[in-house]
C-alpha cells in the first residue's frame, strides 16, 4: 500500500479572464445588450434569437463576450468622464444676474405650471400670499436653473420631477426652509437650484412622485436647431 501522495502539479497555467465560469447574472448583463442592439436597429430578430440562445447555453465569460463583439456597446469606452454630482450652487456665469421671470403674490395666490419654459433665473416672492410652482410637466431649455424664493408671512411651493437634480441654499426666520435635496442618474439632466428666505412662512421644494423629465433630449434639439437657424441667418 503507498502512502505517498502525488504531488499536486505545478505546471499548470493561470486561468484567464476569459475562461473563468459566466455566472447567471452575467448571461442576464449580455442578454440585455442585446436586447437594447435590437431595439436600436442593429441586430435582426433572427440574429437577437440566435444570440439569446448561445448566451443561455455559454459556459464561459469568453463564450459570452464573443456575442458582443460587433456591438458598441460591448465595448465600454476607457475615456468617458466619472459622473460627478452637481456641485451645491450654479456654474459660476450659468445664471444671470436678473430674473428672467418674477412670481408675485401679496394677499393673493399665483401659480405656475403646466407645459411652460422656465429660464436660467426665476424669482418667487408670496407676502401674506401663497406662490406654487410646478415644474414636473416643463420644457427645460437650460440644464441649470436658479428659483429664488422669498416667503413673508407666506408660502412659497415648488414641485420638480423626480429625475432631475434639486439643491437648496436657504433658510428660515421663525419660519421653514426645506428642500428635499436628490440626484439624478442622468448626467445631463436638470439641476434645480433652489435660494431663498422664509420669515413667519415657508418654502419647500420637492420632487412630484411619477413625473419625469422626458424631453431631455428635446431640450438638446431645440438648442441644437436654435444654433443651426442662428448660422443660416448669418
């Protein structure tokens, strides 16, 4: 009977990233590559299916990148810039240094919403009045927008969509400054900055819950046909 035991090999070689089991969730991350290459035009039905199904039966997570090759979104680009929040007030020359538009109230009530633009700069100002300002359903033009709000003896409401980025700068005199401070996922999405002074009143910001900013890449459109039609003017 031998009681040695065979030495474990030595000369076997590392295994490389690629040869390393998928996992489910892996599969899942490729899958849903593919899934987005079909929606945009660059695979067939025919080609999605095929690919679904190696994806499923892949061993490897060389298996799995071989599926993606030809697809740009298989390859994560090195360069891209880190997400970086939004820093606590505006770029500094972002925001003019007038208003471009001044809500009043005093021993009244003015609201603002609806399908409206709002500039880079926004005054509320509510004396023994009530201001509310709801911008969950706006067309934004600009990516950082300034609401100053004052509320004497009163109150000042603002309403933003829920994917937006909203800062608050401000506080209260025997009264309530809150902002509901968030950021958004997207890196070009609106920022909300939100500056101002409650005496004897109120002013709150937050986000509207199921309204979302969906014209995003309007806002970029429209700035890119407003340049296009300053040029052909010339």
């Amino acid at each position: 009977m031998d009681l040695h035991k065979s030495p474990a090999p030595t000369d076997r070689q590392p295994v490389t990233p690629a040869e390393l089991r998928c996992s489910d969730a892996d599969r899942d991350r490729v899958a849903d590559i593919l899934r987005d290459a079909l929606a945009e035009g660059r695979l067939t039905a025919e080609e999605h299916a095929e690919r679904v199904e190696g994806v499923l039966s892949a061993k490897t997570v060389g298996d799995l990148e071989r599926f993606l090759r030809d697809l740009p979104m298989g390859h994560p680009s090195r360069t891209a810039a880190a997400y970086m929040p939004a820093p606590p007030r505006p770029t500094p020359g972002a925001i003019p240094g007038e208003a471009d538009e001044n809500v009043v109230a005093v021993f009244s009530g003015a609201l603002r919403r609806g399908r409206w633009r709002p500039g880079r700069r926004l005054h509320a100002y509510a004396v023994f009045g009530s201001v509310e300002i709801d911008l969950s359903e706006a067309v934004f033009e600009y990516q950082q927008v300034l609401i100053k709000a004052v509320a004497i003896f009163g109150s000042v409401d603002i309403r933003v969509p829920e994917n937006v980025t909203l800062r608050g700068t401000g506080g209260g005199v025997l009264g309530s400054f809150e902002v509901s401070t968030r950021d958004s996922d997207e890196q070009d999405a609106p920022v909300i900055y939100v500056d101002g002074l409650a005496v004897l009143g109120s002013v709150e910001a937050r986000p509207k819950r199921g309204k979302l900013v969906a014209d995003i890449l309007d806002r970029v459109s429209d700035r890119v046909d407003r340049a296009l039609r300053k040029h052909l003017d010339r």
